[in-house]
C-alpha cells in the first residue's frame, strides 16, 4: 500500500501512502489482532514523523487492517523494550502526543472491532475519530493491576519489579445478529491468560469475561 516502512513479517509492519494532501497510516498486523510489537512502536513513529515533516500534507488518517483496530501491545515483547526506555523512540513525533516531540497536523483515526489498551490512547490523542458500529472499547490492563503506558505510567518491568509486567494471551468469539433494519443482538466471550504477574504470582490466573448486548442503530 503506497510506500511501505517495512515489510511484513511475523512482527507486523506500519505501511504509509500519500493521496493527495493526506497521509495515510496503516496498523498491518490482523492474523494477531493487530497487536502492536516493538518494531510497529518504531514504525509508527517514523510514520508520524513522516507525516509531520512533508510539508504538501495538511491531515492524516489513522486505520488498520482487517476486523479489528488492535488488541493493544504485545505484552510478552513490549514489557522488556519498556525496560529500557520509552515505549516510541525519542527522536520521532510521538503517537499519543504527550512527550518530545508532539505532531501539529491534524489527525483522523478510524477504528473497528477490537480497539484495547494502546488503541484507546491513539484514539484520544487524534482530532477525530470515527467509529464501526461493531467496535469493542477496554482498558484491560487496569483490571489486571497494571499502569497504562502511554498516559504516562509505565508497567514495572526492571529488575527490581520483575514480577509485575507478565504476559497476556487472549482469545476471543463474538456472535452478532441482525434481526430487524435497526436492532441487531451481540454475545460474546474473551479467554485471557497471565503468564507471571503483579505480586509474584497474583496475575497468573485465567479469566473468562462473558458479554452480551442489545444494539440499536440510529
């Protein structure tokens, strides 16, 4: 799609394009949710840079890939690049517009099926956002006991916290009816697994979350 910033791999890739006045940033990562690993963090920084820096663009959209926006990081990779240092490199425009370098240029993100953790927090960060009907909004770590990154609290994962940052696995299935013009029904269930956590061992349980809803669309 357009210029690539690399190409894909198991560890997913950040792909750009130029149409016209707009740049067009791309999370590639859909066989694992999206999932965001230490090398898309890089990338998606050197796409904001990008973006910042060529002077022929005057907004930019943010999107994904396939069903879902992303599942957040990518724990197991993520929690021993935190370690050490920031979650973006420095010396690029950062994503959630909080540190270093900030973008100026407005920003449109447009999300769909899973939108968890980092999700959230490109949401915020953009100008706009425009949202799937289908779209599934959660904070997950906070139920786990672990800091949000990016809003400036990072998982504790240096040597002297070694039991806090664990690892996530999750699996998901949503059913969703469409059972009149304007109404449609939606049950589903999440499987999550800690592997070591917060309090030398208090993480490492299983958990399944059920929901189920009824939507009506305007």
């Amino acid at each position: 799609m357009g210029d690539e910033v690399s190409s894909l791999s198991n560890d997913g890739r950040i792909t750009t394009a130029k149409i016209g006045h707009i740049f067009l940033i791309v999370i590639d990562r859909p066989k694992r949710l999206n999932g965001f690993s230490v090398k898309m963090l890089a990338e998606l920084g050197r796409a904001f840079s990008a973006m910042e820096d060529d002077s022929d663009i005057r907004c930019g959209v943010l999107c994904a890939e396939g069903r879902n926006f992303t599942a957040g990081l990518e724990l197991n990779q993520v929690a021993k690049h935190l370690a050490k240092g920031p979650l973006f490199p420095e010396d690029n425009v950062d994503p959630v517009n909080l540190h270093g370098r900030l973008r100026t240029k407005p920003l449109v993100s447009a999300v769909q099926g899973f939108c968890f953790t980092l999700g959230i927090e490109l949401m915020l960060a953009s100008d706009i956002v425009v949202a799937a009907s289908d779209c599934r909004f959660a904070q997950i770590e906070v139920k786990r006991g672990i800091l949000g990154t990016p809003a400036g609290a990072a998982p504790r994962s240096g040597s002297e916290h070694s039991q806090c940052a664990g690892a996530l696995d999750a699996y998901s299935a949503v059913i969703d009816w469409k059972f009149a013009p304007k109404w449609d029904v939606y049950a589903g269930v999440m499987f999550s697994q800690e592997n070591g956590g917060l309090a030398n061992g208090f993480l490492q349980r299983n958990n399944i979350d059920p929901t189920v809803g009824l939507r009506f669309r305007f």
